[in-house]
C-alpha cells in the first residue's frame, strides 16, 4: 500500500486563478446591480414640516386657572391615621 500525498498546488502555476478572479468579479458585479436596483426603484416619500404654535393663548391659561381653583381634592382611598 502505498500512500499518496497530494500537496496543495499552487493556483498561479495550476490555472485556477482564472477560477477565483472570475468568481471575485461575478460577486462585485452582483452588488453592483442590486446597488443600482435599489437606488432606481425605490421612491422616497417626502413629508411636510410639521410647525408647531409657539403662540400662548389666553383662554387656555384662563382653563388652567380654573379648573386649579375650583378642583376639589377627593382621594378614592381613605388614609390610616396611625402609620404602624
């Protein structure tokens, strides 16, 4: 019985860097179409600025003080006088 013993060759001297030259520039021609697919197809929506009022109105102040005034303090629970 005799062993073989195959050793790694060498791709430059075998031919097989045309293999892997190809395969490397299939792959970034790939992403290159899905990089312009996805720039060419997909719409942007764009959206309205919103601006909110900066200006205080007066009858809401006046609401606020209001109902500050006239809220009457009802608890739904009634507190332990003695705290043990």
């Amino acid at each position: 019985m005799s062993l073989k013993r195959e050793y790694m060759q060498n791709p430059f001297e075998s031919g097989h860097i045309k293999n892997y030259i190809l395969l490397y520039a299939s792959v970034v021609i790939i992403m290159i179409l899905f990089f312009i697919a996805s720039t060419l197809f997909i719409d942007i929506e764009s959206h309205e600025k919103k601006k909110f009022d900066t200006i205080k109105k007066e009858k809401i102040a006046l609401d606020i003080k209001e109902s500050n005034t006239t809220k009457v303090k009802k608890f739904k629970f009634k507190l332990l006088e003695k705290a043990y």
